[in-house]
C-alpha cells in the first residue's frame, strides 16, 4: 500500500506542476507593440524638354506678276506648323501653350538668276514685299500638340527695271525662308 500512496503521490506533484508550466503559456491579457519606418522620396532633377516645330514647305504653281499688270499680283503661301515633344523629359499629358512667331526673309530672289549675276530684288527693280503673317486663329498662341497654320501675303508690287533684267527672272522662282519660332512655354 506504500507504493500506492507513493505513486498517487507522484501523480499529485505531477498535475501541480504540468498545471503550472500550463499556465504560463497562457495569456491573461495581449499587449501591443510599435515600430518606426522611414520613408524615403528621391526629387527629380529638374531638365529641359526638347521640342520640335515642323513645318510644310509650299510650292505655288501661280504664276506672280507686277501689281500694274493683269493677272495675280499677290498669292498666300500657307504653311501648317506643328509644335511637338521630343525629349526624354516626358511632360506628362500637360497642356502646353507658347507665343508662335514666324520671321520671313528672302532666300534667293529668282533661282534663274543663278549665283554669277550679283543681283538682288532691289538691283533687278523688282519689289516683292512680305505682308505680316496671319493666323489661323488670329492670335500667335500655339498649344503643343495641335496644328497651326500661318499664312504669308507675297505682293509683286514693282516692275523690272528692264527688259534685260526681265529677261533674267522671266519664267523664274521666288525662294523665301520662313523661320518659325515658339518661345515663352507654360505648362498647366
């Protein structure tokens, strides 16, 4: 009988202690915890973004006489330009505005000239005179993306002085450059 109140003995210590480590595995209460983060955002560095402006070359199969004769004295040249992003510098998807300005000069009077006569437009006695460009819109805003057109008056308004020198430009070709320029962008 010894051994059994040895073993229920043991069996008492037992439950006492399995029931102790068992309670410490149990939570009375669960307390929170914090962390800190550190977040991090790099600025971009500021660039330019490259535009192009592109425009149409106009060739006009009008023949163009003095303002003294009868026929046409005066044509349009009309030119469509356009004003686009190329750059690695993306903007976007802003709308982007600029003051377009178009400056005309002439290039060569007359190609039948040629480059050994040492003529120019007021040498030959011929005036050709450059109206003001008008556009489209009657202002000089353009808005990237979107095509413009700018049209330019070349009024004949003078005689050659003579017939030799009408003999050098007759049946000849009017070369003018038109340089276009958009300047002062905003973005918005």
């Amino acid at each position: 009988m010894r051994q059994k109140s040895l073993v229920i003995g043991l069996l008492i210590v037992l439950a006492f202690l399995v029931s102790g480590f068992t309670y410490a595995y149990w939570a009375a209460s669960v307390a929170g915890n914090q962390d800190t983060a550190t977040g991090t955002v790099t600025i971009g560095q500021g660039g330019t973004a490259e535009t192009v402006v592109t425009v149409n070359d106009t060739t006009l199969d009008t023949d163009l006489v003095p303002d003294t004769q009868t026929g046409t004295n005066n044509v349009n040249l009309v030119f469509t330009v356009n004003w686009a992003e190329d750059s690695s510098i993306q903007l976007n998807g802003a709308t982007v505005t600029g003051t377009l300005t178009a400056t005309a000069v002439f290039t060569s009077i007359l190609d039948s000239l040629g480059d050994n006569t040492g003529l120019d437009a007021t040498a030959i006695g011929l005036m050709f005179t450059l109206g003001t460009p008008s556009y489209q819109d009657s202002s000089q805003t353009i808005t990237m993306g979107t095509p413009k057109t700018v049209t330019i008056n070349l009024l004949f308004d003078n005689e050659p002085a003579s017939k030799a020198i009408y003999d050098l430009v007759a049946n000849g070709s009017i070369v003018i450059t038109v340089t276009f320029v958009v300047s002062s962008p905003i973005a918005s």
